[in-house]
C-alpha cells in the first residue's frame, strides 16, 4: 500500500460562495460561520481521505476533520462528518464514482457538538448509508431521541461492544471509550484500519504542526491577526508572519491563556484600538488586548514536542481525569494495535505515532504521575502554561459544573 509525500496534491476547490454556504450554522455559531471551505487531501494512495474544515472562535482557528476509508469490499466509510456543503459532497461524489457508494458513517462521539450536529444533514446526502452511533447518546437542555434530532430512524444503529460483530469489521477494529458524567457522558470510538495500519480518533490526542495546515491558509487573516504584536502592527502577509500567527493561535487554542500571554486592560485596549491598522467590524474595531511575551516561542515548542501525541489539557482536566482507570485501559487495549500514523479530527493529520506513543500520552492520568502532568510521560508541558486551565477547573468544580478529579 503507497503513501503519498509530504508535498502530495492538494484539493482545494474554488467556486461561487454557495459551493461554501452551510445553512445551519447557527447549531454551532463558530467562525467562520455560514461560508466553509473544505479541503481534501489523499493520504493513503487510493485509500485514505481527509476532508478539512475550519471551526474557531476570535480567529483562534484550527481544522476540524472528516475522514473518508475505502473498503475491499467495495465503498467508502466515513469517519465523524463535517458539514455537508455543496463542495463537500461533491468531493465526497467523485471519490464514491470511483470507489463505489458511501455504506457507513460513523458518529465517533455523543458529546463533540462540533461532531455531532453535521451527522443527520450529512446522512441525507447519502440515503444508503448505514449509519452507526456509540451507545451512549445524550442531549442538553433535555435528552431527546436521536431520530428527533435529524438522525434517519431506520438506518440508524448503535455500534456493537464488539467491532467483530459490525458490518465492516472485518476490516476495521475499534474500542469505545465511555466516561460517565454525571450531567451526561464523553464517548470517543477509535478505529483502527488493518490494511493501512492507520489509528482514527475523535479528539483524546492531538499533535500540534510547525507550520499552519493548509485549510487554515486559505484565508489568512486570521493567521495575520494574531501574528501582531499589538494593535498598531500592520496586516503584512509573509510566510513567517503565517507561521507565527499560526503558532500563537495553537496556544490559544490548547490553552486559552497560556502564561506567556498577558491580557491587556479594558481601558489600555480601547486606546489602542483607536491607533489600530484596521478598525473595521473584521478587526474587532481594532480591539487587540494581548501582550505577547519574548520567549512565546519557547511555549510553543514544548507545546509540540516534535509533533508527539498529547492530550489536551482541557480534556485531561475536565473529563478524563473523572475516570483515570478507565482511559488508561482504554489506551492499553488501542495500543495494542501496530498503527504507524494517526488521523485525529483536530490540529495535525496524518501524523508518525507508535503504539508506545499512544499510550504514553495517557500514562499523565496513572495515579503515580504526581504532581499532576500535562503533555505526555516524555514531554511533559510546562507547568505555567496550564495554570489557567487548574484554576478554570477549580472554578467550575466549586460551581458543582464538573466533579472533582477521580483518584
């Protein structure tokens, strides 16, 4: 089985802007909104397809992914959904004149919205297509049935605790991960393609590129935005200004307010914004209350580690850590599969990861892992930069949001 270069070829379709419009937008009111451009990318030679899209919030934008596999048996399955706009489906409608029709998609959570919400209006598309859910499915504000939610009730079912005994097992492995709540549940299904030896996940691990993905370089004034020092820069659009904007905004994104970011006052920012290089309603009205320290480099790089896998801390804080014990067995029994790369929904994909790697990204969770760590058991995240995510989590244990830690 081939594996295209580094420099393989790119999808990246232009078109009016309704080939980009997405109706439903307002389930998920994220940037960038109605218009979403999708990028498809062949990552395993006549195999393997990513699909990119962006979600974010204050141009802080990272991709969200859908994955597209071949089947031996004829077909495609899909791999957690992305929203179905006119382009999308028509690169889903060449590979499956090639490859035959859709027959799965796989909804690899019940609580990733961002997941969740493009499944039903994706499934309509594909009227054939048997779609396959984790077991245990919730909604907020009230729990409601997932055929009221848009998902087609006939062909609609729930993925059996065993892959052998799915559809398409023979050709795929999985393992669900399920975390009660409380309020609700985490679920995440990885699936494990044999032929490819190729590991699909949701959003347990991430690994963090040098240089911004090609999805988010469509448009890059997000990029620019946050590659100003202040309010005052100009917009200038160099590869190593992309580069830096990209950078600063993996730390926001994986941090919220990592310690090399200091938050301007309400007061200082508004003066600036009366100085700012753009003061229209796309820059905010020249709002910027950031103030970068000088060594923001050296926190990015920690963050990616040499593009190792790692956990998010958010998710280690406010999820997984309420049942340690039931992860790491999860991530034994994920890595006891002999994949050589990793597609994850979010950030970078396809990545090189181990089994070994895989499962030391979750070692941070063993009780023995004291103090508590962030990042993975080889490289842990500096302990400044996660500060702001314990104290968030201090807040919202106080406020009965979450639970505290399970030991």
């Amino acid at each position: 089985m081939a594996y295209p270069s580094d420099n393989s070829s790119l999808t990246l379709q232009s078109g009016e802007n309704r080939e980009h419009s997405w109706l439903y937008w307002f389930l998920v009111p994220v940037y960038p909104y109605h218009k979403r451009r999708t990028l498809r990318r062949e990552v395993v030679t006549n195999t393997i397809w990513t699909f990119d899209q962006l979600q974010g919030i204050l141009y802080t934008i990272v991709p969200v992914r859908m994955t597209i596999v071949r089947l031996e048996s004829g077909g495609l399955l899909v791999y957690s959904p992305i929203a179905p706009t006119r382009e999308c489906i028509r690169l889903v409608r060449e590979l499956e004149a090639e490859h035959g029709a859709v027959r799965y998609i796989l909804l690899t959570t019940s609580s990733g919205l961002e997941h969740k919400v493009f499944v039903p209006p994706f499934a309509r598309h594909f009227p054939q297509a048997q779609v396959f859910v984790p077991p245990h499915q919730w909604s907020f504000p009230f729990n409601l049935p997932l055929s009221w939610l848009g998902f087609p009730r006939a062909r609609t079912h729930v993925l059996p605790a065993e892959s052998h005994l799915a559809p398409f097992g023979d050709e795929f492995d999985y393992e669900l991960l399920h975390i009660d709540l409380g309020r609700g549940c985490f679920e995440e299904v990885a699936c494990f393609h044999k032929a490819s030896r190729t590991l699909l996940v949701t959003d347990t691990v991430l690994s963090v590129p040098e240089e911004p993905p090609a999805i988010v370089q469509d448009d890059p004034y997000p990029l620019l935005f946050h590659a100003r020092n202040r309010a005052t820069d100009p917009f200038i659009d160099t590869e190593a200004n992309r580069r830096k904007g990209w950078q600063r905004i993996a730390l926001f994104a994986v941090y919220f307010q990592p310690d090399t970011l200091k938050t301007l006052g309400l007061g200082q920012a508004i003066r600036d914004a009366f100085k700012a290089s753009d003061r229209s309603l796309k820059g905010y009205l020249g709002l910027f209350p950031f103030d970068w320290k000088e060594d923001w480099k050296r926190s990015f790089d920690a963050l990616r580690g040499n593009g190792r896998p790692f956990v998010a801390p958010i998710l280690q804080t406010l999820i997984l850590d309420q049942s340690p014990q039931t992860v790491l067995d999860w991530a034994e029994r994920v890595s006891r599969w002999q994949f050589e790369r990793i597609i994850s929904c979010h950030f970078d994909a396809p990545f090189p990861a181990t089994p070994q790697q895989f499962r030391q990204a979750f070692s941070i969770l063993k009780p023995s892992a004291q103090p508590v760590q962030f990042g993975s058991e080889s490289h842990a995240l500096p302990a400044a930069d996660v500060q702001f995510i314990i104290k968030l989590e201090e807040t919202l244990d106080k406020l009965g949001v979450t639970n505290p830690p399970s030991l």
